[in-house]
C-alpha cells in the first residue's frame, strides 16, 4: 500500500493515544486536590497556653525552692485581692453582665446570609 | 474541509466539548473546587502522557513527566493567563520537562541526541511487521525528536498550527516546515515497510 497524504493524515488522527500506567492519575490528585498538610497536634494558641502554664509553674516552683511558702503565699493573696477588688467594682460587674447577656442573645440567633444578586449592585 | 478533518472534528481526542470549559475548570479551582481540577485531570491526562512517552520513549520517565507537569500546574495555577488555552499550558509544562530529560540524557550519555533519528528505538521498531497503528507508531519513533513532537501535538492538538508552535516556542512557519518534512518521512518510512512486507510475501 501507498500511504497518500489523507491516508496518512487518516491514519495519524485514528492512532489511539497511549493507555496511562494504573495509578498515575490517583497519584496526581493524592498529591494535588487531595494533598492536606499534616496538622499539628495543638494548635498554636494551645502552645501558647501551655507555655503559660508551665512558665507559671516555673517560676512558682523557684520562688518556693529559694525562699519557701510565705513569700508565694503572700504574692498569691495580693493577686487575688486585686482580682477581688476588681471583679467587686460595680462598673466591671456591670460590663461582665451586660457582656454576658449580649451573648446569650447572639447565641440565640440563627442569621441566614442571603446571596446578592449575582453581583451586581445598584 | 477535507473528509479526515471533519472526521477529527466530529471524534476530538480531548473531550473537552462535554460540560464545562477549561477556564472555569481553572477558576473553580482557584475558588477551592479541587473536583474541578481532578476534571482538568481527567480530561488531559492521557494526552499529556501520550506526549511525553512518545518524546521520550520510556514509560516510567513519561509517567514521572506527567505527573510533575501536573503539580507544577496546580501548584502555579495562579499564573495561569485567562484567555489561554489550559491545553496548550499543560502540553508546553509537560514538554519542557521532556526537553530538560532528554538534555540530562545527552549530557549523561549519548544514546539519544534530540536532532537525529533514532534507529534502534526501543520495541516498537519491532513491532513493524504488524498492523497499520503499531506500523505508524514504530515510523513515528524513527523520527527525529523534534518532527516527532510536532507531528504528536497535530494529533493532540487538532491541527492547530498556533498551539503547536506556542508549545515548542518555534514560529508557525517553523512548524509547517518540520510537519511537512515529518509526514514526508513517515510517508518513505511506511511505504518501505509496506513494500518490505509485500516483497516478504
């Protein structure tokens, strides 16, 4: 046989393409749209938080080792009188109620966000 | 229109006329969709694949190929021109990557030089004596590199000559001269083995 232009043209478009290896494609979506960063155990507030905690206990620990329970029994009794102090002013008490009630009443809210117009604004 | 290209017309190899169109594809996924990239997946894939493997013949290095041309596309999506066609985007990606292999390969051996044909490439020279695919593909891979990737995206890309030279970054005229000298050589390469298969018999 001899191969024309229009076979040849025939014969290129009827060439099927090549089969893809099993398993290519999952292995470009795993490592595309499915591929999730691995999260960290706690959160970074919680780090934070922790780092707190434990800077806290340290420091309690060395007041206790170098000058004993007095000392951080008292420095703890003034903490708390201040905190008393504020917490028993009318003012705070007053803003702690109203901030409490302003969240129950958010809490108690179901808002439903309605779309625009396909975007378009008048 | 001639009769071969309406019957590429009426049968793409990319079916990309189905639902929605590569550009929204891109957008829903720059909006989060990742289905919506798993669909451009879908639709290319093979294609991109199929190029690679026949720029480099070599299974494993055309997967490898494919695979990357697909997370440096997700990856740099972002840049990604609207108005472009996300085929010739993944395609020019994929090539580009074959181009760097195959100069690794020269630079590391010197089995296989891009501008020169390859007479003893791999089975499929061995497969001559079948039929009329294995026969074209076997021809297609004694080609020289670079015909044979403008002759692998005519088919891939339809026959737009525009595509194929922003892909290879060569002019348009470029692309007309290397297709016309690679069907030249396909058209010697098959009729010798038909005439070689004929005088067998």
């Amino acid at each position: 046989m001899n191969y024309s232009d229009s076979d040849l043209e025939r014969a290129l478009f009827n060439l099927p393409l090549e089969e893809t290896p099993d398993g290519m494609r999952a292995s470009i979506l795993a490592h595309t749209v499915y591929h999730r960063h691995a999260l960290p155990a706690i959160k970074t507030w919680e780090v934070w938080l922790i780092g707190g905690c434990l800077a806290a206990i340290a420091w309690l620990m060395v007041l206790v080792l170098r000058e004993g329970f007095t000392p951080v029994i008292s420095t703890l009794n003034s903490i708390g009188d201040v905190i008393l102090y504020v917490v028993s002013q009318p003012s705070t008490v007053l803003w702690i109620a109203v901030g409490g009630a302003a969240a129950v009443w958010l809490s108690h809210l179901s808002p439903v966000i309605v779309p625009s117009k396909s975007g378009v604004r008048r | 229109m001639t009769s071969v290209a309406a019957a590429v017309m009426e049968a793409p190899l990319i079916d990309t006329a189905t639902t929605v169109d590569d550009q929204t594809l891109v957008a829903e996924t720059l909006a989060g969709r990742g289905e919506a990239f798993g669909t451009l997946v879908e639709r290319y894939d093979r294609a991109v694949y199929h190029l690679a493997y026949r720029t480099l013949h070599d299974a494993e290095e055309a997967r490898d190929v494919a695979q990357e041309a697909f997370f440096k596309a997700f990856r740099s999506l972002r840049t990604f021109r609207p108005g472009a066609k996300f085929s010739t985007w993944i395609f020019s990606i994929a090539y580009h990557a074959c181009c760097d292999r195959l100069s690794r390969r020269k630079r590391y051996s010197s089995e296989e030089l891009p501008d020169r044909a390859d007479p003893g490439a791999g089975p499929e020279q061995e497969a001559i004596a079948g039929d009329d695919a294995r026969r074209l593909r076997a021809a297609i891979a004694r080609l020289p590199e670079k015909y044979r990737a403008v002759i692998t995206l005519y088919h891939l890309q339809s026959r737009q000559y525009d595509e194929i030279a922003q892909v290879l970054e060569i002019p348009i005229g470029t692309v007309k001269t290397h297709l016309f000298r690679a069907k030249e050589q396909l058209r010697r390469m098959l009729n010798e083995t038909a005439t070689g298969d004929h005088n067998e018999l």
